[in-house]
C-alpha cells in the first residue's frame, strides 16, 4: 500500500509539472507580438523573401488637450528618452513632437510621435510609436519580446491599436503564381476569406485569421495580403499586415 501511495503520489507531481510546462509553452506563444508570428510563418516558405517591415501602434490620449499638457508630456517623454533625437513643430492646426533613433547594430529605426490636432472645434491628442526596419535580422525577435513591450507600456495609457506589416518577394515566377501562393498564404495564416480582389497581375484578399486577435471590423478581418507581378517571368512582390496593410502596394 505504502509503495502504491508512493507511486501516486510521483504520478501526480509529474502529471502537474506537465500541466505547468505545458502552460508556460502556451503564455510564451499568446505572448508573441502580431509581427514576430508573421516572420516565422513567412520563413517557413522557402520561396518567400522578406524585405521592409514596420510595426505602428496608435493611440488617442485624452489627457492632453492643452498647450501645458503637451509641453509637459513632452518633457517628461524627453526624460525617459535621452538617447532619441527630438523635434518639434507647431503651426496654426497644433502642435508635434517627434523623436527618432537608428540602432546601426540591429538595423532598427524607431520613431516616437506626439501630435495635437483640431477635429470638430476640440483637440484631438495622438501618441504613435512606429518600428521599422530594411529586412529581418536575427535579434528582433527579442527586440519584441522585450523592449517593444516596455515602449508600449511607457507610451501608451490604456491599449493602443497596432499594424505590423511585411513587404516580400517570391522566387516562383511561373503564370499560376498568384492563385497558388493566394491559397498558401490563406492556409499559412489559418485564415478565411473576406473580401478579394483579383486582376491579371495582381490579388489582394482581406481575411480573418485564428492567429490573429485584433479585428478590425464586425466581419472581424484582421489580416490583409497583397500579391503583385509584373509580367510574365517576373518576379512577384507580396506585402501582408495584421488587421490590416498600411504599406503601399
């Protein structure tokens, strides 16, 4: 009986260190920014070569409506700031701030804008946080996990809304490109079709992805991609975005 009691109990122990281990590997996932899952789900196609990239997480903030209130919140964001380059620019519609800084190292720009505008005779206060860079490079992931998380949490009062977006290539330049890669991409991001858009040379399909949890409408779209050739033997460039493009395609 004893031994049987003792088996149990290391039964339970491992049973709970699963339940454990098998929560944290669920945290992690949930905890991966929008921009991180669509690199490592690009990067699993060979034929897919990602180039510019940009998150831009947005804001209105209702505690600035003043003069006083956007001085103060500047001066205090230049505080915690140092290392960015700050400017400033007013003129009759309201009032801006901007700072950028270029991390050589990681190939990251990243831009911290605040701007007070009129809209129907009252001002409106937007904070905009924007990451930028030329390609993927090995260490953004952990840029994401850990100093773009601080960013928000600095920057932004409650949940700001947030686009990533991927411009790309693809190395297939056969005819049947665009239907085949449309059909990839849909199954890639476990995604339903919405709305689309399909010319000779060029598709774009709005969908709603599983992996996604920003919706941007009642239809809850939250993931758009766009698909373009040249011509016949030309390369096709591909530009995709959570909840939605902001690229130019």
């Amino acid at each position: 009986m004893h031994n049987w009691n003792k088996k149990m109990l290391t039964y339970i122990v491992f049973l709970g260190l699963m339940v454990i281990l098998i929560g944290n590997r669920t945290i992690v996932a949930e905890s991966k920014t929008d921009i991180v899952k669509l690199v490592e789900l690009l990067q699993q196609d060979k034929d897919l070569n990602i180039g510019e990239w940009s998150v831009y997480a947005r804001e209105i903030n209702k505690e600035i409506a003043t003069k006083q209130e956007f001085e103060r919140e500047v001066s205090v964001l230049k505080q915690k700031y140092p290392q960015f380059q700050w400017y400033r620019e007013d003129d009759a519609s309201g009032w801006k701030a901007e700072a950028l800084i270029h991390n050589v190292d990681s190939g990251l720009t990243e831009s911290i804008k605040i701007m007070t505008t009129e809209e129907k005779f009252d001002k409106v206060t937007y904070v905009v946080y924007e990451v930028k860079g030329q390609k993927w490079r090995k260490g953004n992931s952990a840029f994401f996990t850990t100093t773009f998380q601080n960013r928000v949490n600095d920057l932004f009062i409650g949940t700001p809304s947030i686009f990533s977006c991927i411009k790309g290539s693809i190395n297939d330049n056969m005819d049947s490109v665009l239907n085949s890669k449309t059909e990839d991409l849909l199954d890639m991001f476990q995604a339903r079709e919405i709305e689309s858009v399909h010319e000779t040379n060029f598709t774009s399909i709005s969908a709603h992805s599983t992996l996604f949890k920003q919706p941007l409408t009642k239809e809850k779209l939250n993931l758009q991609f766009g698909l373009r050739t040249e011509g016949l033997g030309d390369r096709t460039n591909f530009v995709v975005g959570t909840p939605i493009i902001t690229f130019e395609y």
